[in-house]
C-alpha cells in the first residue's frame, strides 16, 4: 500500500498520456486539402470526462495526391499525404514530436467492422485508415459529410469540393 501511494504522489498528473487526432478534408479531383489536430490528455481522461484533462493540441494542415495501396480493394481513395505544423500551444517536446507529424497513407473506404457500433451516422458514414512508413493501413476512425452536424444532405459516395468531418474512434495510449 505504501508503495503504490509513492507512485501516485510522484507521477505528474499534467503529463501526456493520451493523443486523439480529428479534423476536416475536402477531397479535389487529384487529391485533398484540410486541417487535423491532435489533442493531448492527461492520464485521468476519459471519453467521458471532457476537457478537464486537456493539456494542449497541435493544429497541421494536410496536402496530398490520390494514390494507390496495397491490399485495400474496399477503399474508395488512398492519398499520399503532406503535414504541414500549423500552430501549437504545447510547451514541451510533443509540439515538435515527429511521431505526429502525420502518416504516409490516408484512405477512405466502408467503416471497419469493428468501429461500425459506434458510427456517428451509420449509413452515411466512411471509414478513415491511415499507414505509417510501409505499414499496413489502419482504421482509426469516421469520415463524414460535414453538413450532417447541421441536419443537412448527404452527397452520393465520396464527393470532390464536400467538407467531410474525421471523427477518430481510438484514442492513442502514450
């Protein structure tokens, strides 16, 4: 019992322990532009806790290609991606941490079956897959028309100049 109040008493409970990525794309004909930023929390966080544990956030600007990957026949477009650091209100080293500078690969394909029980708009929904280095792609989360936030439409598939809203569904243990 002793102890494990040491460790409670020694741990620094402002630092990082959890990083959630979400943010805005608008594909093109040729590629995509849009916005992620990746929210840093505190070990106490929860989904449910909110903001409390909030520590700081990196906000990048993302640029990419249309390509092509590997084992993903269910994806509807794979890019080839740019992170570009945008601002930062993190004060130590995660606001120049090259592990989220951003993945190689970026697909939107159909929401993988194990994230399907808690799509936000089940139907109208994509699922969003990124790959790190030669990687296989992951899904990570939700991709979707931005204007369901407002009770509005849904274009048909995925659609060039639509602002689609990416929604994660993990949340990265650091």
């Amino acid at each position: 019992m002793f102890s494990m109040l040491l460790v409670f008493a020694c741990a620094d409970p402002a630092a990082p322990a959890w990083a959630v990525q979400h943010g805005s794309i608008v594909p093109a004909t040729n590629g995509m532009t849009g916005t992620q930023t990746w929210e840093f929390f505190s070990e106490s966080w929860s989904p449910e806790s909110g903001d409390d544990a909030f520590i700081c956030a990196r906000a990048q600007t993302l640029t990419a290609t249309v390509t092509t990957a590997a084992g993903c026949p269910a994806c509807r477009a794979v890019y080839a991606l740019t992170v570009t650091e945008l601002d930062s209100d993190c004060a130590d080293s995660l606001a120049t941490d090259t592990s989220f500078g951003g993945p190689d690969l970026f697909a939107i394909g159909e929401v993988d079956e194990a994230l399907a029980g808690a799509d936000p708009y089940p139907g109208e929904t994509f699922g969003w897959s990124v790959a790190y280095a030669d990687e296989k792609l992951t899904a990570v989360g939700y991709a979707y028309p931005e204007s369901l936030d407002v009770g509005g439409t849904t274009p048909a598939g995925w659609a060039v100049d639509t602002v689609y809203t990416l929604w994660p569904a993990v949340a990265w243990e650091l």
